[in-house]
C-alpha cells in the first residue's frame, strides 16, 4: 500500500513476500466477483432468446454506469432507451475553461484512478484512453509536497524528509489495521482470489464493525492512544490526503478502500475522465447480437439520450412506465436505475410499490459525502521554478488544515499552460464553501495559500475564470457520493443485491438498481461499472437470457458468494 504517510515497513519480508503475489484489485470483500476475468471471457457477458432480441429497456442515467449498462444490453441485442437529464458522463465531468485553448480542463467530479479498477481499466482500455500518473501527495512522480498543519510548513519529496512524527502516524495506521483488521493476511487473500479465506475474514468483521466509526476504530487501537497522532492522521491521512472528513463514517467504508488499494497509484486519464462515457456512447461494437453492424448507442437515440425522468410507476402486465420531462410515456418490462437514489425520493414522482419497504428504507437512509472542488487556469507550470534561496520548488501539491486543504498542480509540459485545483475538499470542509461565488471562493483560496507561499504570487499566472462545483448543490446530484454510515451495512446488502429478483416478490420486479450509490466502493469509478455488470445480469435474466457455462455471471455465482447477512432482529 502506497500512502500519503506510508505504510509502516514493520515486517518488510512480509511486505516482500506480498509482493511477489498477483496485485491487488478491487475483488470483494463484500461480493468477490471477478468482474474483470467476467468482461474479458471470449464468451461474452450472456445472450438472450432471439424472440427478446430488439425489447425495449429504459436505463435512468447517462453516467458511466448507465453507458456501462447501456452498451452491453445492446450489445447483447436489446434496445436501451437511455435517459440523461444533465449530460453524459454523469459524475466523470471534464470542463473546459472559457476563452482558453479547448486541451485545458479540469476534472469537476472523479479525477484520479487506482489500477486495482481492472473493470473500469477494461473500458479505458476498450475505448483506447490513455492514463498517467495523477499527483497525489509524495507520490514518486509529484515533484513535491507541502505538508502545512497548524501553521508550521515541511517541503518533502518523500515521507523520509518530513518530521519523525509523520512516520509514527504512518506506523501507527498500519499497526491499527493489522491489529484491528487482519490487513495483510486481507492483503494476501484479495491478490490469490481466496474467496473462502476473504469471506471468513470480512464476516468476522462486518458483525463485528459495522456499529463502529473510523474514530472509533482508531481510538480503540492501541497504536493510536495518541490524540496529536490522530490529528495529523486526520489532516494528512493515506493515498489521497486528509481523511478526517470521513472519521464519522463506518470503518468499513475505509477497509474497503484500503484493502483494495483503491486510494494507491492513482492515474489520471489524459484528456479527461468524461471521454470514456462518451466515446462508449459512440463506439460501434464489432462483436454485436441483432443490430447491423456500425450500431452504436448514438445511433440507436439519433444522438442524442431521452431527457431527465420525470415519474416511475408500476402498470398492468409486469410492465414499469416511464415518463420523462418531455412528457413522453413509455413502458417497459425492466428498467435500469442508476442516477443517485435520492433522485426517487425528490426530483422523481414513484409509486411505492416499485420497490418492497426495506428497500425504500435503505434508498431514504443513504448518506452523500458533500465535495466541491475549484479550478484555475495558469500561463505555465510556474510551481516548477527553483527558488533561489532555498534551491526548492516555488510551490508544491499542499496538503493543510486551512481551508483548502488540498491544492493539486495539474501541469502538461514545460512551457503550456497548466491548471491548478487550488481546493478540493469534503463534507464540512466542502460545506464552508457552498455560500460563496466562484471568484469569493478563489479569493480565499488564494489567500490561505499567501500564508503557506508568501513569495509566490499565483494571481499574476491565473489566465481566465476559476471553474467550481459543489456536487451538494447540483440538482441531478445532491451529493458527491454515498458514504456509509455505522449500521448501514444491512442497507448497503439490500441495494446492492437487489439485482437477484428471483428472491423478490413478483409484484416487486423489473426495476434494476445501479450505479456508485448500489456499490460497495461509493466514490470509486469501478463500482459504478460492477453494479452495471450486475443490473446487466439481472435485466438479462429477466428476458429469459442465460450466460455461457465457461464464463457464470455475478448471478449465477451469487449462493456461493453472497454479501453476509446480518440479522435484523
Ligand atoms: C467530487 C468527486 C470525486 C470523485 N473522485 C473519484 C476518483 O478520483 N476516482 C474514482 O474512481 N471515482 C471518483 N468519483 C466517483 C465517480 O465519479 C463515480 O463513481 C461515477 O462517476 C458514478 O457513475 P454513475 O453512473 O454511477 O453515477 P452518475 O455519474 O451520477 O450518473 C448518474 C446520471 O443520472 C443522471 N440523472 C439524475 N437524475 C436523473 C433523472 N431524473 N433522469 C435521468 N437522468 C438522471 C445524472 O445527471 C447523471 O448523469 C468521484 C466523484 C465525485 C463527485
């Protein structure tokens, strides 16, 4: 595990031993499924009676998991009607700045991507996207790192140059996880696909965590007994930087994210994340069932998606109905939901009975983590100046307890212009930003970072206006992502296994639940496409399809690997 504060080498012939095993991805715990090995089998994803071929089926959302979930039914031979109310792409969102060269622009949603996504790395691959290496705090190909906590700044290009204390903290995490949750024997299980061994670790602990928060977690460890430890953890965190913000959520949100190094070797694709949805919605599969070959899901929508949904109900003969703000109505024997669960609550009028209770109870709990972040546009990558007096670079990727918290130096070559995301921020910190315009945002912004770098003047290279986004007040959205709160586990387990119907009530079938808000790993771009791939089985079920025997889908396989089930008595 490469982290912000590394990984404590406390048994380096462990760590070596680790190593030499295949690498980690993001399989199980929750559901070990091999998505990957599923999406690149020559017998492809399954195959519906040819009496189905060309049957409608609404897909709600044109994010990556609706394109997902789109382009495979339809490669499948059915015909999606997909239905976008804001734009493709969803939360992978690439906007360019105004009146600046078209190649500069920042990511407003998801940004950076662990090679453990080998789902999500399938369709990068399958569309022919390229990634680099994303500038992650003292990652080894960031130039350098600011670390800037209660007013005291340290300059690192590895965790060696920072205070003793970062390592202790760095020690103390990794003592924690492996005192409190079996890390590396998690480690070995997820690199060997042990999914007996996966499921015996990950149920103890479910039953025993899932009433515990991240605090809790680390306080209750004897490597943390330190609260000044658990502050600089809080600020400074792994992987990505700070996680204080998510201290509030269930620990195993955060195993899952650090069993799966979901956090580590971040890439960041180049041109933008939201390419890979579009280029999806335009690609002409070459191996399709039905459609004529040149078939895409632009051609099938005449370009262009339906537009937002506007009500869902249940109708007479099995069938759902969709009405969209067009006021056009269609019905339909499955639908595919994949937009934020929140949308069924408030901007979409349903009927109760598209889903039983427990579910609806599950929909109304799901909590969002809050996120905005705010670009700048720059003459050049002006960071990498030396410093005459001190020989160091003029500014860093910063990580800090003021109100940016984190500043990432997004540069394309020596001399083009460049981007910085001078704040990226969750939850409370993201709500402290929410009342202010883009340009009262950037004001202050820059002048948290005039404290950190008061020779710098990064006004003077700003070249055009800031880009900012608050996903909390985004009406298709209404939050960045889910993040689980303790007790939520049940919750989550009735999302996300709502795929298999067949244990449904009749009455209760047809619509399919996708999307980053049905994954185990909310926030990661891959469990968006896992529960893609689930909703594809189910719809296909549905239709009477079957897979082929070589390559079981995540249905058929679903007895053996079933998420745990916790009692709810
Ligand atoms: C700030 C931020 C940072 C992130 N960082 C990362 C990262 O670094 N790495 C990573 O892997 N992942 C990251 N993610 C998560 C990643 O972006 C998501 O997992 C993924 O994009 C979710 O795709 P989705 O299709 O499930 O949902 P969405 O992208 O939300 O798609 C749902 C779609 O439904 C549409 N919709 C809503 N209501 C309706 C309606 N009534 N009718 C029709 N359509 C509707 C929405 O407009 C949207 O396009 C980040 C997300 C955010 C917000």
């Amino acid at each position: 595990m490469t982290s912000t504060v590394p990984t404590a080498v406390h048994d380096q012939q462990e760590e070596r031993a680790l190593d030499a095993l295949p690498p980690v991805t993001m399989f199980g715990p929750d559901f070990p499924y091999a998505y990957d090995g599923y999406l690149a089998h020559p017998a492809g994803l399954g195959q519906i009676p040819a009496t189905e071929h060309g049957g409608e089926v609404a897909v709600v959302g044109g994010g990556l998991s609706g394109v997902v979930t789109a382009y495979e039914l339809m490669k499948m031979g059915l015909r999606p009607v997909v239905y976008e109310a804001d734009r493709i792409g969803g939360r992978l969102r690439t906007v360019g700045f105004d009146g600046c060269d078209g190649s500069l622009t920042a990511e407003m949603g998801a940004m950076r991507f662990p090679p453990s996504s080998t789902a999500l790395q399938h369709y990068i691959d399958l569309v022919g996207l390229k990634t680099r290496p994303f500038p992650n705090p003292l990652a080894p190909d960031t130039p350098s790192t600011v670390v800037d906590l209660k007013g005291e700044s340290h300059y690192a290009r590895t965790i060696d140059d920072l205070p003793p204390v970062y390592r202790e903290v760095a020690d103390a995490w990794s003592a924690c996880l492996e005192e409190g949750a079996d890390f590396s024997d998690m480690n070995r299980a997820i690199r060997e696909r042990d999914v007996p061994r996966i499921r015996e670790i990950w149920s103890r602990l479910v039953e025993k965590l899932d009433n515990q928060t991240f605090y809790g977690f680390l306080c209750d460890s004897t490597a943390f007994t330190s609260f000044r430890h658990r502050e600089i953890f809080g600020q400074v965190g792994f992987g990505t930087g700070g996680w204080d913000t998510d201290f509030p959520n269930s620990i195993l949100e955060i195993l899952r994210v650090v069993y799966t190094e979901a956090d580590d070797h971040h890439r960041g694709i180049v041109g933008g994340s939201q390419q890979l949805p579009l280029r999806l919605w335009e690609r002409e599969p070459g191996k399709i069932v039905h459609w004529p070959q040149g078939t895409s899901l632009a051609s099938l929508h005449g370009g262009a998606p339906r537009p937002a949904v506007t009500r869902l109900h249940r109708a007479a003969g099995d069938r759902v109905v969709v009405t969209d703000a067009s006021g056009d109505i269609r019905s339909y024997r499955a639908v595919v939901f994949t937009a934020q669960s929140w949308m069924l609550l408030s901007q979409i009028d349903c009927d109760d009975s598209l889903f039983p209770i427990d579910h609806w109870t599950a929909i109304e709990r799901t909590h969002y983590m809050e996120s905005s972040k705010l670009f700048v546009p720059v003459d050049r990558p002006f960071w990498l100046d030396e410093d005459e007096t001190t020989g160091r670079d003029t500014m860093s990727m910063t990580l800090t307890d003021r109100m940016t918290r984190g500043t990432y130096l997004l540069g394309d070559g020596p001399d083009r212009p460049a981007v910085i995301c001078l704040s990226y921020t969750w939850c409370d910190d993201s709500l402290k930003w929410l009342p202010l315009s883009a340009n009262e945002r950037m004001e202050v912004m820059l002048k948290s970072l005039s404290e950190i770098y008061p020779n710098v003047d990064i006004r003077k290279h700003i070249i055009g206006s800031p880009l900012t986004v608050s996903w909390e007040n985004e009406p298709y959205f209404m939050g960045a992502f889910k993040a689980n709160l303790p007790g939520h586990y049940r919750y989550q387990r009735r999302l996300f296994t709502h795929f298999m119907q067949d244990r449904l009530p009749a009455d209760k079938r047809g619509v399919f639940l996708a999307g980053d808000d049905i994954s185990w790993t909310a926030g990661w771009a891959e469990g968006a496409v896992q529960t893609a791939l689930n909703a594809v089985w189910g719809v296909m079920h549905r239709f009477g399809g079957t897979t082929d025997p070589k390559n079981p889908g995540p249905g058929d396989l679903y007895e053996e690997i079933a998420p745990v089930e916790l009692p709810e008595d």
